[in-house]
C-alpha cells in the first residue's frame, strides 16, 4: 500500500515538474521565434492555380471591411481576477452594427453589449459578460498553417480598429505580440475627458485616467505605418463648466497626442479650443475638427461609469 501511495505520489510530482512551457503558436509570436516548416499545399487550388497577388486580393475581400469599425471589446473580470490575482483580461472583436449612430461611438451600447432594463423605481444597467459573434471571421484563416501565415497580417493590417479610451487600447496590446499590434495600419478612438479625474476613478472609466491616457498614446507612437488615426473626445460631460475647466480638459487630452504620427489624423473634440489651448499646443500635427454630436446615450446618463479600466 505504502509503495502504491509512494509510486502515485512520484508520478503526480513528475507530471508537474515535467509540465513544458506552452508557446503561443507561431506566427502569434514575434520575429525572433524561427518559422516552422510547413507543408506547401502545392495540390491546393488555391496556392497552383491563384498567383500571390490575386490570393491577397481573396484574402482582402473576404477578410476587410473598411466601411465599419472592428471594435474591439475587453471582457468582464474572471472570478480569479475579481480576488485580486492579475491576469490579462480577454480582448474580442465585434464588427460595428451602429455606425450611423449619432452619439460618440463609445456609446454604441449594442455593440459593446449594454442595455438598459428600466423599472417603476430604478432601472438597471446589464452588460454582456462575453463577446461572441457568428460572423466567421476567422474562419479562413485556421484552413491551414500556409493560409493562416499569409492572412493574419492582411486581418491586422486592412481593418480600423476601436477602441474605448486609453483602457481599451492598453488591455488589447497586452494580449497580442508586439509585431501584430506593428501590423495595425487604422486606429479609432472614442473616449471622455474630465477636466480633473477625482482618485475614486482611477481604476474605471470614462473619464480617461492621465497615466492610462499617456500609456496609450506611448503604444500608438510604436506604430510605424500607422495609415488613419481618429479620435472622437467627449469633454463638455455636463452643460456648465467654467473655461479654465474646459481648457485643462482640452490641454489635458490633446497635450499627449503631439508625439504621434499618422498619415491621417484627426482629432474630433466637442468644443472649440481657445485661443490660450492654442498656444499651449503649439503646432499641432493632426487636424482638429469640432463636432457637437448628442451628447449622452441614456443609457450612460443613467451610468457612465463602466468596468473596463481594471486591465493593469
Ligand atoms: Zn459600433
């Protein structure tokens, strides 16, 4: 018997100590990892038969859609990281179903999933825990090793990619290989400002954290072939504020982004700057461009604080 629990116990201590690492599958690391080899699939129609020129032009159709955005949504804290154990939250994509939307587009309520359940006393605020979509996206990509080396980057590259806030975008490049978050070429950012983020805010959002904004646009000025770069900025949050309120905003979401480089950038904010947010800027290398849109979805008037901004 001692033997048997002895035997069993050696066994279960092998299985740990024995346990490899488990490496994210190559092409998903970066450069430095070798390229495996892979079967040529030379009897494939698609690799005898279609030049390289027209299998991109395949991949482009079937993967690119640059009529809408590809948001890109955080889901909700696991019961381990709710106690305190950090991890990288999951990151997943949902294809734009609001965008002729007249609110800023952090406020696509269906597409982030969030739903207002109004009753005689309160109403409720519902978020969807899990992003799932059936559009099948990815679905040529994992054909074969060949097809899924020629195509990731063409997912990356093609696409403009949303994110809510600093937040957003800092969560998402924290689950993909430096190199991928290289291949992005289109960025869209939706986000509210406050004149002054009150310490009880730090770890939600909106408003945008400054240290969590400076993160994020430390990551958009790695992107070297960054092609278009928009942002819409909400700052008027309610209808009074005093101007050195509304110039620290400004000065506050705007300052950051003058490291940036993009072909095309644009920046959307809902007031017009003054003259001394213009002096504190300098030369500015994007075009700012003042737009009112409706202000509040209301559903984010009844809760505009959302649980996105637990990523670090
Ligand atoms: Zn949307």
């Amino acid at each position: 018997m001692c033997d048997f629990l002895s035997k069993s116990l050696q066994k279960t201590r092998s299985i740990f100590k024995s346990k490899p690492p488990y490496p994210p599958a190559w092409p998903l690391q970066d450069e430095q990892h070798p390229k495996p080899q892979m079967n040529a699939q030379e009897q494939c129609p698609i690799f005898a038969k279609l030049s390289a020129e027209l299998r991109v032009m395949v991949y482009e159709a079937v993967l690119i859609d640059s009529s809408r955005y590809l948001h890109i949504c955080t889901n909700r804290r696991s019961k381990r990281e709710r106690r305190g154990r950090r991890a990288v939250r999951s990151n997943a994509h949902f294809w734009c179903i609001e965008q002729d939307s007249p609110f800023p587009t952090w406020q696509h309520a269906g597409c982030y999933g969030e739903w207002l359940e109004p009753t005689p006393h309160y109403s409720t605020v519902h978020t969807r825990p899990i992003t799932t979509t059936d559009d099948k996206i990815l679905s040529l990509l994992i054909t074969c090793r060949r097809v899924y080396s020629e195509t990731l980057r063409i997912l990356y590259s093609g696409n403009t990619f949303h994110f809510r806030g600093g937040p957003g975008l800092v969560a998402f490049t924290s689950s993909v290989s430096p190199s991928l978050w290289m291949s992005i070429r289109h960025v869209h950012i939706s986000t509210q400002h406050l004149y002054s983020a009150p310490p009880w805010i730090l770890n939600e959002w909106p408003p945008e954290n400054p240290d969590t904004w400076a993160t994020c646009c430390q990551k958009l000025q790695e992107l070297p072939n960054l092609q278009s770069l928009t942002f819409d900025m909400t700052l008027k949050w309610r209808e009074k504020l005093r101007a050195c309120q509304l110039n620290y905003g400004l000065e506050a979401a705007l300052l950051p982004l003058l490291g940036i480089n993009a072909k095309s950038f644009i920046v959307e904010v809902d007031m017009s700057p003054s003259q001394e947010v213009r002096d504190a800027l300098g030369h500015v290398n994007f075009v700012l461009v003042v737009k009112e849109r409706p202000r509040t979805h209301p559903l984010y008037h009844h809760s505009p604080i959302l649980d996105i901004g637990d990523y670090n």
